[in-house]
C-alpha cells in the first residue's frame, strides 16, 4: 500500500481528510420541538385570555419539550410567561419567522458531511446532540454540555423578517443581524456550537479567555465548513486590525467583556459588536499557521483549559501575535490607570459625613465623559439606606450623572456607582465608588 503525505503548500482543506482514523459521529438532531412550539402557537393565537396562552404553551410545547429544549430553559433562565409575553408583543415577527422555521430540516442535512470533516481533522471528536427549539428571543444558540442549542427564531432570520414592533435600540441590533442572513449562516452556525461542545470552558471574568473559547469556534468552522459566520465582525475585523490590536492588547487580561462582547447597543452610528470574536479567532489563526503539525495545533485549541488564564496566556504568547507582549502585571497596572472614576458629589458631605435632608438631588461628576449605560447598586446597608426617587439624567457632556433622592433627617443612605454598568465612551468600566452619608437631624 502506498501512502501519501500531504506536502504544503498544498491547501489543509484538501489534505485532512487523509488523516481520518475513526468513524465520524452521526448528527443526533432533533426537531420535535419546532413542530410542538408551532402548534403551541396557533392554539395560543385564538385567545387574548393570557391565563389560557400560558395553558396552551405548557400543554403544548413545554410538557413535551425534549432533553434540549430543557437545557435551553434553564441556560437561558426562561420562565413560560417569557414565550407568551413574546407572543402577544411580536405577531408580526412569528408570523414572518414562520417559513424560515420550516427550513431548518432540509438545512440541516448538510451538517453530516461537515462533521466526518471535523472528525478527519480531529480524531477525538465527541459526539454531540443538536436541537432546534424556539425560545424566547434571547439567543440563537448556545450549549450545556454535549448539547447544541438553537434558538430556531433568532438562527434563521433573514432581511424580510418584520420587526416592526421591537423596541428602536432592539430594533437596530436585530435588523443589524438579520441583514447577514442567519438562515444562510446556520450549518456555520451549527459548527461553531459544536466546536464549544468539545472545549473545556467557558472563561470566567476573562477577555483573553473568552475571546480564544469562541475564536477557536469560529476558526475551526472555518476549517471545517471553508465559511465564517457573515456578521459585521467578520467583515470589519481584518479592516481594523491594526488599531483592534493594540487595544486588545490594552485590555485583554481585564475581566470586563463590554467593549468586545455582547454589546450590541452603542450611541457610535459606526460601532461593530462583538469583535471579541474576530480578535479571538486572528489570534488562533496566527497560532495555527505557526505551528509545524497542524493537525496538533487544532487540538492544541480543543483541548486548551480556557478556564485556566495561565494555559490561556501561553498559548496567546506561543502564537506570536504579539511579537513583543509586555507582561501581564504591567498590562494590567496600565488598564487600571486608564479606567475613569468618580471625582466628586455636589452637594458632598461634610468633613462629619452629614448632608442636608433637603437635598433632592446629587450630581456625580466623572472623569471623563461616559456612555450613556448607567449601573447603581445597593450599598452595604441594603434596601434599607437606599435613597433614590425617580429615575436619574446625565449632563449634556455625559461628565456627570444627577440622581434624584427623598431623605429623611437622621437618616444612613448608601449605594454603589458600579463600574459593570458606567463606563466611559471608549469602553472602560468605571472604578466601582461607594456613596455614604448621614442626613443632618
């Protein structure tokens, strides 16, 4: 028997294949629950008593939902009266997913040849079950284990799905991704959650982490299937890469994800969310092409321990992305010093801590000017020293914030400035700031 070796620079997509050594998983698939959740959904739409909605969505699509739809329940935290308020507040929108939601059988067929890909170009491939269900316009998919997790009426959107009753800043995000075809990205799609389903993770509180445990995804599928996902971050990323990377680099060991992931919203007409993934996956594309044995180097990124940032920074450091990476320490001391913070209250109180119980207001002033997301917390006396009455401005500089307060005399009041919630307008947390006073007898 002769053997043949694949020689670069032949193309890894044509040679891979001859490294298969075992049988490639059979897609497990499961499509019940679209089926259950559309006859849900007509029962549901001939009654406008909400008490009888949430009785057909139970009967009808919960109480027959499949290991899948379960898991997508609890990742997600849905409760039934999420897919009944849904319902009731987006008709447009059903009735124009509809058709798309009958694609995904004959869609989903192509998945089969792309996983004896994968399994060719990772022998160690674990089998995964891939389920489509209908939630509640939250995700379009996700995992729990070896389960893959559809959110059928989010995945196969297109630009004629009407969301016309969406709220304006729901709006703009959702018309953003549907303008990439998701119908048309779904088997990408697929093969991106699969890829999550083989790797140790996620990251906690992690930017470098994260962005390696979905840029692996997003890398292998683009082995696998010869596509990325056609979002705005694929598109963008390879434009901006110059100055992408030197702010990555700023801010890759902080744990806040805000500037890279899951922040759709945003005042900037030119913003692109998520390029956390396109970091990610330049990231693990550079370790890729550096690496003498392929094939090792795929399974270098499967198997990494993303929830280990020591494991994590090795690998980013062995790529060479970064040809002259500062250490961490340094990086670190450096995000610190550029995060915005707190520098005074009017009124303030004085030297003995006291504030006048007729104050209705307090104005905080930043450091620089900040978006326009806000996050306020209790303090440590809880509920019982919150002072708030009403909902708060920003200045027209977005340099301070006013919140409005109903005091007492003799009075403790306290609450917390978080920084999960305030940032400045490129991005960075805010320091968290405690706010604590006593009202004058």
């Amino acid at each position: 028997m002769k053997l043949r070796f694949c020689l670069l620079p032949l193309s890894f997509f044509r040679c891979f294949v001859a490294f298969a050594q075992q049988p490639a998983p059979k897609p497990q698939v499961f499509f019940s629950d679209l089926d259950n959740f559309w006859v849900a959904y007509d029962s549901i739409r001939t009654t406008t008593d909400s008490l009888r909605q949430l009785h057909y969505l139970n009967r009808l699509y919960l109480a027959k939902a499949t290991p899948g739809l379960k898991a997508f329940q609890e990742v997600k935290g849905y409760a039934p009266a999420d897919w009944v308020s849904a319902i009731r507040r987006y008709p447009r929108f059903w009735n124009s997913i509809r058709p798309n939601t009958l694609q995904v059988k004959t869609k989903a067929q192509a998945l089969g040849p792309y996983l004896q890909k994968f399994a060719a170009l990772y022998p160690a491939l674990r089998p995964a079950a891939i389920y489509y269900t209908i939630g509640a316009l939250q995700s379009g998919g996700t995992t729990q284990g070896r389960l893959v997790l559809i959110g059928t009426e989010l995945a196969v959107g297109d630009p004629a799905t009407d969301i016309s009753e969406f709220p304006a800043n729901v709006r703009a995000s959702r018309a953003s991704y549907f303008q990439s075809h998701p119908l048309d990205n779904l088997v990408v799609l697929n093969v991106h959650e699969y890829v999550h389903t083989q790797e140790k993770g996620p990251p906690e509180n992690n930017l470098l982490g994260q962005a390696l445990y979905e840029g692996t995804c997003d890398f292998v599928a683009e082995l696998v299937t010869g596509r990325l996902p056609q979002l705005p971050y694929v598109a963008q990323g390879p434009r901006r890469e110059p100055a992408l990377k030197a702010q990555f680099q700023a801010d890759m060991f902080a744990p806040y994800l805000g500037n890279w992931f899951y922040n759709q919203v945003s005042d900037d007409p030119a913003h692109v969310p998520d390029l956390g993934y396109y970091m990610g996956y330049a990231i693990c594309k550079a370790y890729y092409q550096r690496a003498p044995n392929k094939k090792q180097a795929v399974k270098d990124l499967l198997e990494l321990d993303y929830t280990n940032a020591d494991a994590v920074e090795a690998l980013l450091r062995r790529s060479g992305y970064y040809p002259h990476l500062p250490p961490k320490a340094q990086l670190l001391q450096a995000y610190e010093a550029s995060r915005p913070v707190v520098v005074g209250l009017t009124p303030a109180p004085g030297p003995d801590g006291l504030l006048d119980a007729a104050t209705t207001e307090i104005r905080v002033d930043f450091s620089a000017p900040m978006a326009r997301f806000t996050g306020t917390d209790y303090g440590p006396g809880g509920a019982a020293q919150w002072p708030m009455a009403g909902r708060g401005a920003f200045s027209a500089d977005k340099k301070s914030y006013t919140y409005k307060v109903a005091l007492k005399p003799g009075h403790t009041y306290g609450f917390v400035i978080n920084g999960g919630g305030f940032r400045s307008a490129d991005g960075r947390p805010l320091k968290t700031y405690e706010v604590k006073f006593t009202t004058k007898p």
